[in-house]
C-alpha cells in the first residue's frame, strides 16, 4: 500500500499527542480503517483511536485511560 508511510507517520504523531486531536482532511472512516489494518498487518503497533467524521475531513483522537491519564499508572501503583 503506497500510503502505509503516511499512515504510520499520522498514527505516530497521534501517540505523541495523546491530549490534542488530528483533522486528516478530505478522507473517509473506512480509508482510516484500512490503514490501521495495513500498518498491524505489517506488525507495527497503532494505538487505540478514537475517531469521528467531520463532513469530509476525519478527527482522530488517542483513547485514553481517564484512570491514568495516558501515563499507564494508576493512583494505586
């Protein structure tokens, strides 16, 4: 898939800001989909997303744990 690199580059960035959100522009949920299952097939990690349709544009955004913050710990450990 030509866009893998693309893809993996959005999905990295995402990680890295785990409390704002990325607009890809003029794309669609299922496009989004094939990407993330391209990049597992491949045997990259893709984080957990959640993602939502904005006329033509899809807003990704990293699914945190409310628990932990996005910092893996809980208050217990």
């Amino acid at each position: 898939m030509a866009n893998t690199c693309i893809a993996l580059n959005i999905f990295n960035q995402l990680v890295g800001s785990y409390r704002g959100q990325i607009r890809l522009k003029n794309i669609s949920e299922k496009k989004v989909l094939e990407y993330a299952d391209e990049l597992r097939r491949r045997g990259e990690t893709v984080p957990n997303y959640l993602m939502k349709a904005d006329g033509l544009d899809v807003i990704l955004k990293l699914d945190v744990c409310k628990t932990c913050n996005g910092t893996g710990k809980t208050n217990e450990s």
